[in-house]
C-alpha cells in the first residue's frame, strides 16, 4: 500500500511540473478555441439578424413603390445599400428603386440604381437582369453605343436569349437592320420550345426588320 502511495505522490509530482511548464500554453489553447466557437455562434447569429433586418427593409421598399412613394423608395433603397450591400436584398431593392425612379421619369436615379446592380451584385443572374434594364434605360436615352456596351457582357446561359433579343432592339434603333435580325435570330436559337410567348414576340421584331 505504501508502495501505491509513493506511486501516486510521484504521478501527481509529475503531473504538478507537467502543468507548471505546460498550464498557460493549455489555457491560452483552450481558450482561444473557445473564443473561435462564441466568434463564429455570433457570427451566425449576426448574419440571421442582418438578413431579417435588410428582409423587413425590402418588404416595406415594395410596399412603398406600390404606393409610388418617391421619397420613401429612395430613403429605403438608400439605407439598404449603405448597411446591407451584400445582400441579396439590397441588389433586388436597387432594382425596384431603379423601375419606380424610371416610372416616374427620372432616368437619372433610375441608371445609378442598375449601375449599382451591375457593379455589385454577388448573383450573376441578378446582375444579368440589372444589364438588360440598364440596357433599357440607355436605349430611352438614345445612348445606344453605352447599351451595347452593357449588353455586351457574358450572361448566364437562361439569360442569352433576352441579351440577344435587347442587343437586336438596340441596333434596329440605330437603324442597322441586319445586324438587328442577326440578334433576333440568335435570340429566337436560344430560346426553349416551351418560351412560346417570348418567340412570338421576338418573331414579330424579326418581321418587322425584314426577317424569314
């Protein structure tokens, strides 16, 4: 029995001199892995209040563009921008910015807001649909080299049909027919079986610029 408790006196004398040379490494290890596991629990947690945050925002920027107030669209799209540019919702809020500016006349505002979209957007989609309606605006605008320009960017593939489609609106307003039917013909190759509403309407463009 003696023998055991020597035996033991030498484990813990050992163990005593192991945390003595060891201790603050172990703590400062334990404790920075702790510091990972609140950081990223907060992170998360930061992220999900975020998105419902820039979320609310959103539903209350559509509810003020259905209610075509100007003012209130602005100021909502603006704060969405400036505190939640990463997210998916400040890039669909821009967009519903631009049409309501747009609608309303102001061309202007309407071409910062697809910029943004343009420039920003993290969804290549997203950003796809911000060309083609900044595309849009400069057409208004008669700027049709700027257009072509912005259209002339490669798009995810369920949007080259619509870019060649804009790009044929764009050159038969410059008055360059056949470059114009070459666009829709290329829009009306990439378009699905099932897309009969949109092929009836490129068809009639290519009709009207002379197509077969």
């Amino acid at each position: 029995m003696a023998a055991y408790d020597l035996e033991e006196q030498e484990q813990i004398a050992e163990l005593k001199a192991f945390w003595t040379r060891y201790g603050n490494l172990i703590l400062v290890a334990i404790s920075a892995a702790l510091l990972a596991v609140a950081a990223w629990r907060f992170w998360g947690w930061y992220q999900g209040s975020q998105s419902a945050q820039a979320a609310a925002m959103y539903t209350e920027l559509q509810r003020a563009a259905s209610a075509s107030d100007a003012k209130k669209v602005r100021e909502l799209s603006g704060t969405l921008l400036e505190s939640h540019a990463n997210s998916l919702y400040a890039a669909l809020g821009a967009l519903i910015s631009a049409k309501a500016h747009f609608d309303s006349g102001d061309l202007k505002t309407a071409r910062v807001q697809l910029q943004w979209v343009v420039d920003k957007a993290r969804d290549p989609e997203v950003q796809a649909l911000g060309r083609l309606r900044l595309a849009a605006v400069l057409l208004d605008e008669k700027a049709y080299d700027e257009a072509l320009k912005v259209l002339a960017a490669k798009p995810p593939a369920s949007f080259e049909a619509l870019f060649e489609d804009a790009r044929g609106d764009v050159l038969y307003a410059q008055g360059k027919r056949a470059e114009a039917r070459a666009a829709y013909q290329a829009a009306l190759s990439k378009l699905g079986a099932a897309d009969t509403a949109a092929r009836e309407l490129i068809q009639l463009k290519l009709d009207g610029v002379g197509g077969n």
